[in-house]
C-alpha cells in the first residue's frame, strides 16, 4: 500500500515539474482553433481598413496586423500564455499611423503574460495583469454576406490581381446559393458551408460576350476556381478560398454595405 507521504510526493511531482498539462480555467478556455479580430489597442484610436486580426492554429498564431501579415509560435499553460518567440511577417509599407498602430500591436502580442476572456472578448494581459489588447470573437457566418474580388488562380499555378477596371463579385444567399458577377457575365451557384469547409457546384452564367482585353479569361478562371474550393477562412473583411492542398483559389475583401 503506498503511504500517503508517497502520494504527496506524487501530487507536488505532477504540480512542479515541467511539461505537465494545466487545465485551463472558465475564463481562459483553449485557444486552439479560434480566431479574433482587434477592437481595443489600450491609449489609441484605432486606424486603417483591415483590422488586425489572430487566428490560434496548429501551434500558431497568426493573422494581419493591419498592415502586414504575420505568424508566430504560441503557447499556453493555464491562463499563461507565450508569444515572444521569433516569428515572421510580410514587409509591405502602410500610412505612418497604421505602421506605428501594426508596431504596437505587435508589441502587446510579444509582450502577452496570460490572457482571459470575458463577456466572449479575448484580453491579451501583460505582466502586471492589464489588457495589452482586446479581441472580439470573428465571424464564421457567409450566408449574407457579400464579396469582391482582389486576387483569382489563374489555373497556371499563380493568383492575379484582376484586370484593371473590371469587378469579380460574389454574395452569400441563406438559401444556400451564392451569387455576383464573374467580371462579364452574371452567375449563380450552390454552395455547402460548414465551417471551415466550403463547396460550390458548377456555376451558371449567363452567355454575354465582353471585349475587353483579358477579361473573358478572366472570367473562365474565377468560375473554374470556385469549382475548386473546399475552405473559406475569414480574418476581418478579408476572406480566403482555398482548394484541398491549402493553395489559394481566390482572395477577396467584404463589400460596404450602403
């Protein structure tokens, strides 16, 4: 029979030792496949359009910090979190004010001790226990909502920018059918969406012809795209089409609603 002095030894074992699981706690649930968009950046107003978004996956966390894309390894124990690893980010350059707002955004991610969620809002906290930044929960939901296009495969093993001057639209339908214009000719389609996995069917579009240089091929190669999906991600107004080998089907921003 073990002693209960052997079981204390076990229970302070399994509490000091490094690598052991903590449970977390109601208000710092796993982060692990969650995603969120930036509402409060303590002491500024915030600028620019994406918001700067954090996307909790595989081990990573990453997303757009208003200017550029990023990712970083994380991890939690507990209410603990860590994220000051080295990671890796684009290098486009953006207004002053939303360099310095992506800057400090990222600080406050590299700078996170533990974190809590309160009210559904993700707080990123520091060492003395006050929010670097606020998150709001994002959206999951396609059915209403409404898209243009800023990039298509090609089907060449490229995403282009789209032709200059021409629209590439495409809206959600809650009856299940998605909608817009494929830059020429107007089309409609099935979709099945299940968070993240999306499917269209093959599209029907009516048969105008457009002279416009490029714009035909343009065309035949968002439709085929579609045809190709199987993940939509949102991160803010951006959302991403992706076929089953993860490479980029078509990229758009939400449309303004008037």
């Amino acid at each position: 029979m073990r002693t209960i002095k052997t079981l204390l030894a076990g229970v302070l074992l399994a509490v000091s030792t490094p690598g052991c699981a903590a449970v977390p706690s109601p208000d710092a649930p796993p982060l692990e496949g969650t995603a969120w968009v930036l509402t409060e950046l303590p002491g500024r107003t915030l600028h620019g359009d994406p918001p700067a978004t954090l996307r909790f996956e595989d081990g990573k966390a990453g997303g757009h910090d208003g200017c550029n894309r990023y990712t970083v390894r994380f991890a939690t124990r507990g209410p603990a979190i860590d994220m000051s690893m080295p990671g890796a980010s684009t290098q486009m350059a953006c207004p002053p004010e939303v360099m310095q707002q992506a800057q400090a955004y990222m600080a406050a991610l590299n700078g996170a001790k533990s974190y809590r969620v309160v009210d559904g809002r993700l707080q990123i906290l520091g060492g003395d226990g006050q929010p670097l930044a606020t998150f709001a929960p994002q959206s999951t939901e396609l059915a209403g909502t409404s898209w243009r296009a800023t990039g298509i495969n090609n089907g060449k093993g490229a995403v282009a920018s789209l032709v200059k001057d021409s629209t590439v639209t495409l809206a959600f339908g809650a009856d299940g059918r998605a909608s817009g214009s494929a830059g020429c000719n107007n089309f409609t389609s099935a979709y099945e969406y299940g968070a993240p996995q999306l499917t269209f069917k093959a599209a029907a579009a009516t048969r105008k012809m457009c002279a416009d240089e490029g714009v035909m091929e343009q065309e035949q190669a968002f439709l085929k795209a579609l045809e190709s999906v199987a993940i939509a991600r949102m991160e803010g107004n951006r959302l991403e089409l992706r076929r089953a080998d993860g490479a980029l089907a078509a990229s758009f921003v939400r449309e303004q609603t008037k």
